[in-house]
C-alpha cells in the first residue's frame, strides 16, 4: 500500500523507532526497513542512515526506543531574582546577569523579552 501523496502522518519519534524494531525483529534489512516504512508512511519519514543506526543498537541488545537523557544547562530561572537584578542595575548586561543565575544569556534575553524588558 503506497501513501497518497495528499496524506500525511504525523509520527513521533518514538512511534517510527518502534516501526524500526519490527522491521528489525521480521529480520529485515535497514535498507529494506527505511522502504517499506517510507512507502507506507510517507517517503521522507526516515532516512536510511538514520534506520542503519537504530539497527546496530538494536543488534547490540539496546532496544531503548526513548530519547536519552540531554546534557545542558536548564532554561528555568527565578523570575523573581531575575526581576530584582533588572531593577537594581538596569544596564547590567544580559551575560552578566547570566552568569549570576547560572544560565545562559540567550535565556535571559528569552525571558527579558517576556517580561517587556527589551
């Protein structure tokens, strides 16, 4: 069953990794894998390196389909701290007052913006 051009389906990405591991379980190939879910789903869903990837996990014994854990700095700020920072400087740059919250200041500016304070 080829998809009518005119449909599209909405996959997360966890549901297109648990086609993946069926494909994977009826023994089948990446390749073949990425044609039979991109001809019955829609044709750019998923590449073809992407699918070689999941294969080898899978072929490694790791059937996780969740997404891991990301590193990084968390977005959440103290609004309050922040708002007492603006009013007591101002001009205090937006790194600056960053690095006081332990944030980045692409954050800050996010919530300056919020806060009509830009």
């Amino acid at each position: 069953m080829d998809v009518d051009r005119e449909t599209e389906i909405n996959l997360s990405r966890r549901e297109i990794r648990v086609l993946l591991l069926y494909e994977f379980f009826l023994g089948h190939k990446a390749t073949e894998a990425t044609n039979n879910i991109c001809r019955t789903m829609g044709q750019d869903i998923i590449s073809t390196r992407t699918a070689q990837r999941w294969f080898s996990r899978f072929d490694n014994g790791d059937f996780e389909l969740d997404d891991s854990p990301r590193s990084g700095r968390p977005t959440e700020i103290d609004l309050d701290q922040l708002k007492q920072l603006i009013e007591d400087d101002p001009r205090l740059a937006t790194r600056c007052v960053a690095k006081q919250l332990g944030c980045s200041h692409t954050t800050i500016e996010t919530h300056l913006n919020e806060l009509g304070k830009t």
